[in-house]
C-alpha cells in the first residue's frame, strides 16, 4: 500500500540467486526476466488494456528484482475450477462463467497479437481475476516478440498441457497460431474441469498434443454444446486451419467474437473497454445451478438419479398438462459429467480428493476398511488382499488383483492385510570333504 494515496499494488520479487543457479539449467533465464518488463512496458503504452496485468514500475536491490504491478484480489482463475472447499480440483465450471471468461481472454489475447506479442503460455494459472470479476492476463517472461526478436528464446516453451504442436516441435514458425491453441484448451479446461492432453507425464502430453485428435473424445455435454465447434475449431493440428488464423492483420479475432459460443457475450456490448467497465458475469443463471444442484443429488445415490434416464418425463410447468421431458439431452449430459467427475475425484469414506491415477490404492484400502471382509466374486475364501483393489466398475482400474487366499472354506480376514509371498531359500555351497 502506497502511503501518501492508500493505493494498493502487487509486488511481483525475483531472487536474483535464485535466477542464477536456474541459469545452469535454462540459459534463456535472464532474457525471460528481461522479456517480461519490455512486453508489458510495450503492452501499457500501447494501451493500457483491461484485460493485460499494468506494470507501473520497476526497481531492485542487491538480492531481488521487483514489479510493481497492478493488484489482482480475485485471485487465480485456476482457483475456480476446484470445489466449494477447495478440497478438490477438476470441477467443471458454470457454462455461462465459462464463457465469460473465455470472451475477455479473446479480448486481451486479440489486444495482445495487435501489438506483434505472442504470449506463448496461456493458462489457467496466469489469468488473474479482479475484485469486480474481470480477467487480467498476466506472466509475459516467456512471450515471443516479432518485432524486436533479440530477447526471444526457445520454440520449447510454456506448460506441456498448453503448448501447440509446433511449439513442441520447436518450429521456427511459431506464431501467434500457438496462442490460439492455448485458448482453446483454457476453453475445454473450464468446461470440462480438465484439459484434453492432461496425462501422467510431459512425454504422454506431448504425443497426444502432436496427434490432435482431442475432438474424437470430447464428453458428451461438451459435444452437445455450441463450445464443441469453437474448441475443435482451436485444437487443430495445422496451425494455418485453427480459427482465426486466416485473420487479415494479427488481433483480428472477428472469427471467434462471431462463433454461437461466444456471440452472446458481445452482443451486449462489443468493445472490451466497455466490457471492462460494465458488471462481471459472477453468477451463474438457476437453471445452471440447478442442474449442478440435481448432479450433487445424483451423485450421493439420491433418487432424483432416476431422472437422468432419457425416458424420464415431468408435467410441463405452463398448465397444459402435457409431458415434458425432465432434462433435456444436454441438461442430462451436463449433469452426467458433474455426477461421473464427482465420483472419480472423490472418495466418500475419506472425503478427500484422490489423482485418479496415483491413489487408486489408497481409494480402494479405504474402502476395504469401511466393509472389512467383503467378498467381491462371491465365494467362499476370497481374502480382503483382493478386497483391497477396486473392480473395473468401480474405478478406471481395469484388473482386479488376483485373490493370495482362495482356500476353499478359508475364513475371510477382519482387516486389510498385506498379501505375502514366500520367497525361496537361498542355498550356500557346501565345502568338500576332506579325504
């Protein structure tokens, strides 16, 4: 907080031993640090834009290098796709929010290619929201300047989820096409609660992004939705097809502006400066909230899990009497995705949230313990060894481990048990005899 007006900032500090001990490892370092004040110097006197972060000064001592920047309270957009208690992440957001979201990223994205900057690392994480609900764009250090190229390092750059095919290639013709391809898995991210390339690790991301084929598996809410053509439109291998590469000069986003996704948006207002000025989208409608209501319902075993059936039916609220249907195919598909993310990332007898891929072993031993001595094929002897890993059914695991006590008549054990195997004796030569 400045004293003399009470105005408040954000301090970004960079160790400057910090920089040099990653400088080992990454040479371009320096260049980033440098990078990230001469855009967003740039990017201000062009400007200054609503939805890019201002940086207002900058200044060091002997250890640390500072940003004074413009101050951000509503946190990180990430933040928004985790549940009400933050306990767990992957949480599809609200439709409308999404799509809010997504329309003043394109506004500062199309603001940022207008002045010859490639961001290069559009994310979740580097979108801040104000206190009002406005999206900031923010972490320029690895953005790419065609018009003074001397601080430009590696194609090889960004987070490996949200890089292009090109960039992982390390194509000299990275452009602003690699922006464009990160829109549109931040656009995916928000309605879906994870990205299409997320994986176990940087290698599987990387070749799933260079085959593109996110469209052939998007979620069935996603596909029913007007968002289906504007992220595949985005998520397309060849950078000259992705929409709104054919633009006529760089920011001339008119062909996302104009998609049914987000046409909604800027039908009440056209101009980002007004956008900016005018109320956020914080809440979503009822009719989202309750079909996130009726998902949450559905996934405790609520009755109103019935209702999901296609042939599901409900007298029509206008007095006519006739028979509706209780949701419609994309209402039952958004609140499939909500019951099917729920159960995936959430155990009920911990009540934590679990990786789907790395606790499966900790999902299934809690809830061995909560029905000690079940039996899962239901026969005689099968030992809680086998009761501790989950059926196919249950879990993405698709084997069920095989039972190490399946004695006919054996007792069930009381309590999960470590299964044993015994290991053969190791025999030492015997010395000869002497005669």
């Amino acid at each position: 907080m400045r004293k003399i007006d009470g105005a408040t900032f954000a301090l970004k500090l960079v160790e400057k031993a910090q920089v040099d001990k990653i400088k080992k490892r990454h040479p371009n370092v320096h260049n980033e640090v440098k990078m990230e004040k001469r855009a967003l110097s740039k990017l201000r006197d062009a400007g200054p834009h609503p939805g890019v972060v201002r940086l207002f000064a900058t200044f060091q001592d002997y250890y640390t290098l500072y940003y004074q920047m413009e101050l951000c309270e509503g946190g990180e957009l990430w933040a928004q796709t985790l549940s009400a208690d933050g306990s767990r992440a992957g949480v599809p957001a609200h439709y409308s929010l999404a799509r809010f979201w997504v329309a003043e990223l394109v506004d500062a994205v199309a603001f940022v290619h207008a002045n010859g900057v490639v961001h290069r690392d559009i994310k979740p994480e580097n979108m801040m929201l104000t206190a009002s609900g406005h999206v900031k764009l923010i972490d320029f250090g690895t953005a790419k300047d065609l018009v003074d190229t001397d601080l430009n390092g590696p194609e090889f750059v960004g987070t490996p989820e949200f890089m292009a095919p090109e960039m992982v290639d390390s194509a000299r013709t990275t452009s602003y096409a690699a922006d464009l391809w990160a829109v549109g898995v931040v656009a995916y991210q928000l309605l879906c609660g994870v990205g299409p390339y997320k994986a176990q690790s940087p290698y599987f991301a990387f070749l799933r992004i260079k085959r593109a084929r996110a469209a052939d598996a998007f979620p069935d809410a996603l596909r029913r939705s007007p968002a289906a053509t504007f992220v595949a439109g985005l998520l397309r291998g060849d950078a000259a097809q992705r929409l709104g590469a054919d633009a006529p000069k760089p920011g001339d986003l008119g062909a996302l502006r104009a998609h049914p996704f987000l046409a909604p948006e800027y039908a009440r207002s056209p101009d980002p400066q007004l956008r900016a000025a005018a109320p956020a989208t914080t809440i979503a409608p009822l009719r989202e909230l309750a079909l996130r209501a009726v998902g949450d319902l559905a996934a405790r075993g609520d009755p109103a899990e019935k209702r999901l059936a296609p042939s599901a039916r409900t007298t029509a609220l206008d007095g006519s009497g006739n028979q509706v249907p209780w949701l419609d195919p994309l209402e039952r598909a958004t609140v499939t995705r909500r019951v099917r993310r729920r159960r995936v990332f959430f155990s009920r007898g911990s009540g934590r949230f679990f990786d789907r891929r790395s606790s499966l072993r900790e999902i299934s031993t809690s809830r061995a313990k909560s029905s000690s001595g079940a039996r899962l094929d239901g026969g005689a002897g099968t030992s809680s060894a086998s009761a501790r890993w989950p059926s196919s059914r249950s879990t993405d695991c698709s084997t069920t481990r095989p039972s190490t006590r399946a004695a006919a008549g054996a007792t069930p054990a009381r309590g999960p048990t470590r299964a044993t195997t015994t290991r053969p004796r190791r025999r030492t030569p015997s010395r000869p005899r002497s005669a």
